[in-house]
C-alpha cells in the first residue's frame, strides 16, 4: 500500500487583499494561462520617439548630466535611461518601453527639450506596448482545482519578461516582494522566491507526488508498478545561481604590488624557518606596556622584534644591504630603515621606521603607533613609504604559523612572523613547561646571502628576544 | 542628538512603513518622521528608501534630520571644486554625495534639514518653503524671511538661511532643504572653499552667499523649537496628526535593504566615481635645494579616475624613463591621494638606489598628490 498524497489547492495561501475580483467562469477552465493587455498597432521592429515628459514647475529646458544607457543597449520598461538637472533638481528618466536604444538625441551637458525625443527605441512587435495601467497578473495554478482569482486593484509592476518567468514557474506575483523601483518585481525576486520554496506550495500534479520510500521489511514482490511506487519522486526544484562574474580595472594597490613582485620575482627567494620561545619577552612585555600607556603609546611586541633585528644587522650588514641591477656591486645601507607591512582597507602597505639603530625601543614603539594611525587613515606620505632597508611582517596578528614572504625589492631579506601560541616545550632540567612559542620564516636574497649568515643572524635575533635581558648588553 | 521623548511619540513604525505590497493603511494624507541618527549617510539612505519603496498615491511625508559634521555635494558635482579636502580630512568631516541636483551645503548638528517627498505630480517647491516661512513667522512674527525665486530662504533680506535641492523619479519626488539655526560659520567658511586651481568641467558649480544663523537673531530659537514649529506646522496644513514618528536608519525590519543603500553611499564609485569628467591643468612651484623648479601636469579625469596624464619637468632633472612609468600608472588609477603614493612609492623600488633620486622622487610624488 502507499501512501498518495495531494496537496489540496485551497489549502495553499489564501491572499487577503482589499480588491477581489473574480474571473469569469471560462477563465478558470482553460488550461493554459492567459494574459490580459492593452495592445495598440505596432508593427515589427517600429522605432519609436520617447519624448522627455513634464517635469513639473513650468519647467521647459533641462541639461542631461549623465546617460545609464548607451545605443544599442536593451531596456526595460522602468529602467533609467538617463538622468537629466534642472534648477537644483535633478531627475531619473525612467523607459516607458521594452526595446533596443537606437538613438540618443543629445550628448552629455547638452539642454533637453520637454516634449521633445530624447532617445529612439526600436520596440519588438510581438510583446506589445505595454501599457502602465491596467496590466493584470497571470493566474498562476492549472486547471482541475479550484482557485480564488484574485486580482489586486493596483498594479503588480513588472515587466513581461518577469512575468514570463513567474508564469512558467507557477507563482503568483502578488506573493513574490518586489525589491526594485517602486516595488517593481525583479528577476532576482522571483529567483529568491523560488529559493524559498518549500513542498507545502507546490501545484498538485501528478509529477510531485512524494511517496515515502517502502521500509525494507515489505515482502510484496517488487512488480514493475511498485518499483515505481518505490522511488520518492524528488521535488523538482529548479536551481538557480542568479550570480554573474564581475570584471573591473584593478585598484591601485594592486598595480603597486604587481609593479612590486614582478620586479621580486627576479631575486632567487631562499627560506629559514625557526621557532623563538617568548615567554620571557612577554612577561616583560606585560610589565612595560602601563610604564608606555603612561607615557601615551601603545606597546605591542613589534618595537622588541624591531629593535633585535636591528641589533642582528649591526652583526650581518650584509642583511642590510642592496644589490644594484646589473649585480655589480652591493651597497651595505647605514641606516636600518626597518618596513612594517601594515594590512589596510585598501590594501598593503609597508612604511618604514627611519633609522631603528639609534633609536630606543620606546622611540620605535611611539613611530609604529604614528605610522599605524596614518596608515589606517590612509594618509601616509611618501617619505615613510620609501627607503625601507629591511621589513618585517607581523602575520601571526592574523594568523598562521610559517609563511613564505616575498622580498621587497631593493631590500635583500624579510622576516614573516606568525602567531603567538602556548605549547608545551622542555626545560633544561627536562620538564615540560608552558611556552609562549612564535614562528620565523625568513626569506633571502640567495645571490649574495647565504643560509649561514642567515641562520646566523636569526639565532642572534632569536636569542635577544628568549633573554631580553641580552639585548642590555648590545643596545646602543 | 538627546531626544525629549516627551516631546516626541514614538510609534509602530512597521505598520506604516511598509511597502506597498500591502496596500496603504488609514494613515491617510501625511507622516512626520524623525531620525534618532546622525549619520549623513544613513540619513540620505533614508531618502532613498522612502523614494523607492513607499506609496505616496494619498500621503505626503515630511522627513525631519540633523547630521553631525559632514559636506554635501550634490549630484553632478565635483567635490575638487567644492570643498577643501586636507581640511575635511584634519577636522573628520565627512563628504557625502546626495541624490538631489544643486549646490553643496556643510552640515552640522546646528543646521537641520527637511525633506519633503509627495508623488511626481505634487512636487512643488515654493509651497514646500512657503510652509517653512509661515512656521517661523508663527514662531517669531518679527522675523524678516522669505523666499527667493532661486528656491532660498534669505533673512533680513540678505544672509541665506536655508538653500534647496531636489530630485524626481518615476512617480515620487522629494524636494530638501536646510535651516541653519546655529551652525559653525567658521568651519563652514573654511571647509567650503576650494584650493584646488586649474579644474575645468561641467560640473554644476555652487553659488556662494552669505550665510546667517538663527540662532544670531534669536538665541531662543534652537533646532528643537524649530523642528517642532514646523512639524506643527506641517500637520496643520495637511491635516494629518502632529506627532512625530522616530525612526532607526539602522533598522532592516523596518527599512529592509536600508543597510545596503547606506553602504553604497559611501563606496568610494558613489562619492568621486560620479563626478562629471574634468581636466586638471596646473603649475607649480618646487623649491628643490637651491634651485626653484617649474612643473605643469595636466591630467583628465573621467569617473573619478585618470584617462590621461601629462607631467612636465624640467629636462633630466628626473630619469624620463621614471616620469613615463610614473605617468603610465597613473593612467586609469584613481584621482586619489592613497593611490598616487601607493604607486608612486612602489616606483621607487624598482629604479636604480640613489639618495639623491629618492629625495627629488619624493618631492615631486608629494606635489602631485597634493593636487589630489
């Protein structure tokens, strides 16, 4: 035995509505749908005049500022053709036709002429004018059921190519929200409705039956009709992805970095990965950072890594350096102009602390936050974006562990940092302890540094920051 | 904005607002609504939606906003010939482009602003500002105000105390204006004024005038008073109920879609991508150790972005290879001071390391931006 379900049509929704009219007893037996509108002698393909209609206030010239649409262009009734201005006023042309843009009669900033054409479109016979008024919505269920025709007292806007669309989908506009000009209902609509269907609203015919599939204990031979009985009829819900691929011109900042990497790809990258034990650099970090917030700056851990690479390129200037384009000959850079890649709205940036050798750590936490509250405001200046001899980039704020950071040239290396994170590690007396661990990847310019030096000076770097108090020794 | 909400009633918003689909309920002939934001963008979202999504076949609304400090340009504007940026900048102020055609205005919290939205037939200006007259006359009957035939609103004969724009769509209009109670005169002065030299457009260009607060005349005359006097006044006319409905710009369930109106207000596409093509024609002045140099840059500036671009040095004075790699990425790049660094910056990185170059690079990279 199964089970035969049909959704009964009166059961589905009801609309209340002020206006009700019902359809003449011969509407409701045809079996295809109908649509009711005015229809005046066109003839295929006709071009037709759209005059620039009343404007309001006597008003007779206007100046057409900006056109939506070019010739050739298909539009829509409703669609702004254009947007015209007149005395602090400033209006939305909106096409009485479906059709093709033939014609623009004026250019932009020219004056337009109330009552006369400004623009020519060539409308498709078949579809008719249609009209503003009086357009009625199709009855969207079929035949044998009863069905209330309900028909509301103003317009359903929408164009006939959306009503297409509802019609073959079986929905009624009434219930579809229209998100567009003046309620108007768009194709996405009717798609985001169709989304949101669920079983309860589907027309009864036969095709959405939902038999429940037999449980597995049933004996009855498997007869031809049963196995049909058998399979659950899925719903067939068509699936719709109203997305469309956007194409546009590439910001700046992304012509800056193309620029930049291109000219990076030329530097054979080599990569150094290690792990620094912070526990000690944080804990210090927590005591230092009230004695800075007295004196107005934010202290973050980036002014200890500044500082301690800093002190490493004193010990490895070759890190330091630049190499010119015909790789002739190296230039070690006296000063330590260290870059802090900075993540902004638009995009990458990477301005630089001028001169980090003779600077405190305090004097290079007060720049970063100078540099950080520019860069968010996007008013950095040229000079903090340029001479950079060396960069750091603070990932681990965001996230990850090791990276494979790309050199900015004219710079020879960079160092990505990532994240903080607590991990067990061993202590000397072989106990397993609470450690703050951080990653390090490096990458290098393999033409004039080599892993040693590299691995040389990470060691260093890393072995100020395990014991701050080291770096006393060397600060200068 | 501190509310007196014995002043005002707030009432169910929902069943008044709602679009069309429902038909219009019994509040029938007008509404007076107020926003508790004072966010220029949202706000001017506001507008929009009302414009789009209500029916106004038997209403008119009245829309009552105050916005803290913001410019705002009208539609067809160039906002490098209106408003001093570094300014804006210094003194966050924002600049917002309305929908409405007309001049810029600088709005603070001492400059209320009134929109009036009718259907497309009943959009009419003058009794719009006649009303406003007519209120404060009620308020102070010595008041000397009335209305030009440019759509303004002068006191004592002389200083402009409101200015107006509108704008028409398909079958709904709105028409606002401003009302300058106690606005910075200062600020407003200051910020208003262009130094940007060698624009050429089309754009339409604002008409400056002398301005006046109310408030000078009259301290008693605050936005509150103001408000309510023309709210009162409002109801009178039209015959609907003088209570004064506040409204969230911030609330999806009552404006669904508010959210993405405000944010497309603030896309970068809406505030300079719109503004009419211009051509930017200019020289200027470097001093450079101890010489003084010439330089010209022309450039086109089509939807906010450059089309072309034109910088004159004097000969050698930079590598020319440098100036066409620096004029190509210009071209197509946005007319805006964080682009131009951002590319100009990166330039540097891929010539040849020379002090001297970084320093004179960095001069003229400067100068150019700050034509931006």
């Amino acid at each position: 035995v199964c089970i035969h379900r049909v959704r009964s049509c009166s059961s589905i929704r009801f609309i209340k509505s002020k206006y009700v009219c019902v359809f003449d007893k011969s509407a409701l037996k045809f079996s295809h749908q109908q649509r009711l509108f005015r229809t005046s002698a066109v003839s295929c393909g006709q071009i037709v005049q759209f005059k620039l209609s009343d404007i309001g206030e006597g008003i007779t010239e206007v100046t057409v500022k900006e056109w939506y649409i070019k010739e050739g262009d298909s539009v829509s009734q409703f669609d702004s053709i254009c947007e015209v201005q007149s005395d602090k006023a400033s209006v939305t042309i909106t096409s009485r036709y479906d059709g093709i843009i033939r014609k623009l009669h004026y250019n932009l900033d020219e004056i337009a002429y109330v009552g006369k054409p400004l623009v020519d479109i060539e409308i498709d016979a078949s579809k008719g004018v249609a009209p503003e008024e009086d357009v009625v919505e199709t009855p969207p269920m079929s035949h044998e059921e009863h069905t209330h025709q309900e028909i509301k007292g103003h317009k359903t806007l929408a164009t006939p190519a959306v009503r297409r669309l509802a019609m073959e989908n079986n929905i009624k506009l009434s219930e579809v929200v229209g998100t567009g000009k003046d309620n108007r209902i768009l194709k996405e609509d009717i798609l985001n409705y169709l989304a949101k269907q669920t079983g309860a609203i589907l027309p009864p015919s036969p095709k959405a039956e939902i038999i429940p599939p037999l449980p597995k204990s049933e004996t009855v031979p498997a007869a031809p009709k049963d196995k049909e009985r058998k399979i659950p009829v899925s719903v067939s819900r068509p699936i719709v992805f109203s997305g469309k691929d956007k194409t546009e011109p590439i910001s700046g900042f992304h012509k800056a970095m193309v620029k930049t990497m291109s000219a990076a790809l030329k530097i054979p990258h080599f990569g150094y990965c290690d792990e620094v034990d912070l526990t000690q650099l944080v804990q210090l970090r927590e005591e230092l950072k009230p004695v800075a917030q007295i004196r107005g700056v934010k202290l973050s851990f980036m002014p200890f890594f500044i500082k301690a690479a800093s002190l490493g390129l004193l010990q490895y200037p070759i890190l330091n350096a630049s190499l010119d384009e015909s790789c002739q000959n190296v230039t070690y850079k006296a000063s330590h102009n260290i870059g802090v890649a900075m993540d902004t709205e638009q995009g990458l940036i990477v301005p630089n602390v001028k001169n980090v050798q003779v600077c405190s750590v305090f004097e290079i936490a007060s720049e970063l936050n100078r540099l950080q509250s520019l860069g968010s405001a996007g008013q950095l200046g040229t000079n903090d974006l340029t001479g950079g001899t060396f960069t750091l980039s603070n990932i681990g704020t965001i996230g990850g562990t090791y990276t494979k950071p790309v050199i900015l040239p004219p710079e020879v290396a960079i160092g990505a940092l990532g994240k903080i994170q607590v991990l067990p590690r061993f202590n000397g007396k072989g106990e397993v302890f609470k450690a703050q661990i951080m990653n390090v990847s490096w990458s290098a310019d393999h033409r004039i540094i080599d892993g040693a030096t590299m691995a040389r000076f990470s060691n260093l770097w890393k072995s100020y920051l395990e014991n701050p108090a080291s770096m006393l020794l060397d600060l200068k | 904005m501190v509310l007196q909400s014995s002043l005002k009633n707030c009432r169910q918003l929902s069943c008044i607002l709602r679009t069309p689909k429902a038909g219009f309920r019994s509040t029938s002939g007008g509404l007076i609504i107020q926003s508790v934001s004072n966010d220029v963008y949202q706000n001017l979202a506001v507008e929009d939606w009302i414009h789009d999504h209500m029916n106004l076949e038997n209403r008119q609304v009245l829309f009552l906003w105050r916005n803290s400090p913001a410019v705002v340009i009208g539609r067809h504007q160039n906002p490098w010939q209106e408003c001093n940026f570094g300014l804006l900048r210094q003194k966050n102020i924002k600049l917002a482009r309305r929908r409405s055609g007309g001049g810029t205005v600088y709005h603070d919290l001492g400059n209320i602003n009134l929109t009036f939205f009718t259907t497309r037939k009943k959009y009419e200006r003058m009794e719009n500002l006649k009303l406003v007259v007519k209120a404060l006359k009620a308020l102070r009957p010595e008041l000397d105000v009335c209305v030009t035939d440019r759509y303004d609103i002068l006191l004592d004969r002389q200083y402009k105390i409101s200015g107006t724009a509108a704008k028409l769509g398909r079958t709904t209009a709105y028409h606002h204006c401003t009302l300058l109670c106690n606005a910075d005169k200062l600020v407003l002065s200051s910020v208003l004024k262009s130094p940007y030299k060698g624009l050429k457009s089309n754009a339409t260009p604002s008409v400056p005038a002398s301005v006046k607060n109310l408030f000078e005349e009259d301290p008693s005359l605050t936005c509150e008073v103001l408000l309510d006097a023309i709210a009162e006044e409002y109801a009178t006319q039209h015959h609907i109920d003088h209570r004064i409905t506040l409204i969230n710009p911030a609330d999806e369930t009552v404006l669904p879609g508010i959210g993405n109106k405000t944010k497309e207000l603030q896309t970068w596409e809406w505030v300079y991508g719109k503004t009419p093509k211009f051509s930017v024609s200019t020289c200027f002045n470097m001093a450079y150790k101890d010489s003084v140099l010439d330089v010209k840059v022309d450039m086109d500036v089509k939807h906010g972005r450059i089309e072309a671009c034109n910088v004159h040095l004097p000969e050698h004075w930079l590598p020319p290879a440098l100036c066409s790699e620096l004029v190509k990425s210009l071209t197509g790049s946005k007319f805006c001071p964080k682009e131009t660094t951002t590319l100009a910056t990166a330039l540097l990185r891929v010539c040849p390391q020379d002090d001297e170059l970084h320093s004179r690079w960095n001069l003229l990279c400067e100068n150019m931006i700050m034509l931006m």
